[in-house]
C-alpha cells in the first residue's frame, strides 16, 4: 500500500511505494485525484515504476517514491534511502496550482465599444476557453481575446484553463456594464401658417443627457430650444418653404461623448390674402343688410349685430361699428382676415323699409379684374368713367358679372349703375 512521506513544499504529495504495493492501488489512486498521464524520471528503477503505472504489472523492484504536482501531474523515481534532501529537487520541479483568473482593460463602456481581455492565470495553462455573454464574440480560445458589446446590460465573464491535466474556472458576474447610447425622433413632417407658430408634440428622446434644437433651415425664431417641445415661430420669409429643424441628444455615463441627431421639416404655408370692400352708409330703419364684399368668396363676417353674415342694424345701433370678414384656405388650412367700419345713422324722409343697396364690388383694390355683385335682380346699365368723367367701360347687366379692364391706367374710377329711375355710383381703384 502507499506509505505517505507526509506534505512537501509547495501543496506537493509525496509518496512511498513499497515492492507489496500493486498496479490496482495505484490505478485506484489516479481515478480519485483526476490522474491521466504519469511525469516519471530516469533514475534507478524508474522505468520499472512506468511499467506498473502504464502496463498494470505488480512492482517488485527497488522501493520507489512518487511526487504528486499541484496540477496533479506526478513523477516515478527511485530514492533509497528516502530522504528530503534526495526529494527537494524533484519538489522544486513541482510549478504551482492551477489558478484561473484575468483582467479587463475596462469594466464600463458604451454600447459596441470593446474590452480587452488580458489572462493573468497561474499554472502554466496551454488552452484557454473564454465565455462571454452579451459580447461578440460569445466565446475565444485565444489567451488575451478582444470582445465588442453592441447591447446594453450587465454581463458575466468566466474563464476555463487547463493544461490537459488539470484545469480550473473562474466567473466573474456582471463584471462588464455596458451603457446604452443616446437615441433621439424628431417627430414626423409637419406644417403651419407663416403668421402662426408651431410646438413640436412627437418628439423623443432616450439615455441622453441634454438636448438642443437649431435651424438648419429658416428665417424664424426657436423658442425653447433645449427641451423636448420647442416651438418655431416663422418670419414673412419662410411663407412658401420648408423649415429644417436639426434635434441633437448628447449621451450619458460612458456614452457622454457620442450625439445622436435627427430632422424635422415643417412646412410654411402662406397666409391667404384677404379684403373687404368698403360698406356704404345704411340706415338705422333697415331690418338687415347682407354683409358682402369680401374676398375670396366663403368667408364669415363678425362684429356687433352680425347673425349669419347678416348686418342688422337696429341691433348694432346708430354709429360706427367694425365689421371682420375672415376667410379660411381649406386647403392649408391657413386664415387671413380684413376689416371694415359700417356707419349705422337714422334716415330722414318717407322710407318704405325695403330700400336696399342693390350692387357690390369686390376686390377693391383691384389689379383690373373686379365683380360687379347685383343685391337686387333686375336689368341695369353699368358704366365706368375715371376721376375726369371719361367713360373707360359700359355694359348692360342683369346678374352679378366679372368684369375687365386691361387697358386702362392706375387710379380711382367710378362704378355706376342705372337702374332705370336713379344711378348708383361706387368708387374702384385699380392698381396693377
């Protein structure tokens, strides 16, 4: 049987063999301490120690001793008489236990930035295998690897060493954070009127630190620009653009250093032009006064005793009183408004209640282009003279009509209407 020498240096085994001990015995021994291949010197009867360790043959030779490695390795020798003196060298040979272990270059990072791994193991190890999840790639066999991590989180390292006897494993949990890298959405395309501003409502923003709105593109004014939801407010300039806004998120933590930006573009619509052509003098006695004159056509009128774009003036009262036309592009969705005062006085003579203004004329100014509105049906004749009563224009009108003046010069000319018993003028000024 093994007769133990007791504990050499070093966590090195050490022991005798006698002729009375057998190839079970020491087989036996190998299986329980994880023993594959026997390291035997060359001196006396060693060779006849291989023979029992390799060929299973009894030993009967030369008592022999036996040095057990921290890394389970071992060697066969013959030292007779057995002394510590004969043994120290073989014990000295002994390197020490296999010991795992390693470092990183950094434990925290930002997203795909990369780690590099150095081995500081003991045990002189000949194969390395690395574990990384989270990383790219997820498992080396190179003894210093560099790993990439695209994702944020908390990672464990392990690494397993051997020697092709021993081996030894080390994990390290959550050794590697990972940071996540700043995102930023400046929110999909919209669009205003050039006399309206704009607050951005979609926009988003994630692991940054701070944030910055600029104008990449427009003349206007950025209000609160390092939130969230800024508000644009566009100059005249920008009617008929599209308006760029630049978003940039600066990162945090390991990311501190990396930005991420994105556009937003509004477009500026422009802001319908609108008029109202002056209102004549009506009297207090009227029921109503339909409100016309304003242009485009389809706008709403407002102001004191205004009901459906109606003017009634026993409502409003005798004085002066501002009428509003306002007028909306369906289309953008744009509104322009224009104002007029009405003057509301009490009529004196016979009046018989129905007397009504019975023509409109619109736009006013005009570039030469103008609608002769009729209130009331009927046949007129229509005729067009400049400020020196010189006729220009006539027609014979029984509806409302579009009429045109090319070839005449800028200035203010009279609109008259004949209805058979009296004329009724209105004054048009034309601007090119």
């Amino acid at each position: 049987m093994y007769v133990n020498y007791g504990q050499g240096q070093q966590n090195v085994d050490f022991w005798g063999l006698s002729p009375y001990d057998d190839n079970v015995q020491i087989n036996n021994y190998k299986a329980q301490n994880g023993i594959t291949y026997p390291c035997a010197g060359y001196q006396g009867g060693a060779a006849a120690a291989i023979n029992i360790v390799i060929s299973g043959q009894p030993f009967l030779g030369y008592p022999t001793w036996v040095v057990i490695c921290p890394d389970r390795s071992f060697t066969f020798d013959v030292c007779f008489p057995p002394s510590i003196t004969c043994f120290d060298p073989y014990f000295a040979a002994c390197g020490p236990p296999m010991a795992a272990d390693f470092i990183a270059d950094q434990t925290q990072i930002c997203e795909t930035n990369f780690v590099q791994f150095t081995d500081q193991s003991i045990g002189n190890p000949t194969l390395w295998i690395w574990d990384f999840p989270g990383g790219n790639p997820s498992t080396s066999s190179e003894k210093n690897p560099l790993v990439e991590y695209p994702n944020a989180g908390l990672f464990d390292v392990s690494l397993t060493i051997t020697n092709g006897i021993a081996g030894n494993t080390i994990t390290k949990p959550n050794l590697i954070e990972v940071d996540p890298s700043p995102e930023v959405y400046a929110g999909l395309k919209g669009e205003t009127c050039v006399n309206e501003h704009i607050t951005v409502t979609d926009a988003s923003s994630q692991n940054t630190s701070t944030l910055l709105w600029q104008i990449v593109a427009g003349q206007g004014i950025l209000e609160n620009s390092q939130s969230i939801s800024p508000t644009y407010i566009p100059a005249p300039e920008d009617a008929g653009t599209t308006v760029t806004l630049k978003l940039t998120g600066n990162g945090s933590g390991e990311c501190a250093s990396m930005n991420a930006e994105s556009i937003k573009e509004i477009d500026i619509w422009q802001q319908p032009e609108v008029t109202l052509m002056p209102f004549d003098t009506i009297c207090y006695q009227w029921d109503e006064y339909p409100l016309v004159g304003g242009c485009p056509e389809g706008g709403v009128y407002s102001g004191t005793g205004v009901i459906d774009n109606i003017f009634y003036p026993q409502i409003a009262g005798v004085g002066s009183h501002l009428i509003t036309y306002q007028w909306v592009d369906l289309q953008t969705g744009c509104s322009n408004s224009a104002e007029e005062v009405i003057v509301v006085v009490i009529c004196s003579g016979i009046w018989n209640g129905t007397e009504l203004p019975i023509f409109n004329i619109y736009p006013n100014p005009t570039k030469g282009e103008f609608v002769v509105e009729l209130v009331q049906s009927g046949n007129y004749e229509l005729t067009i003279t400049n400020i020196a009563g010189i006729k220009v224009f006539s027609a014979y009108l029984n509806e409302s009509s579009t009429i045109k003046l090319d070839n005449v010069e800028n200035g203010i000319y009279n609109v008259t209407i004949y209805d058979g018993k009296k004329s009724h003028t209105k004054k048009i000024t034309i601007k090119k």
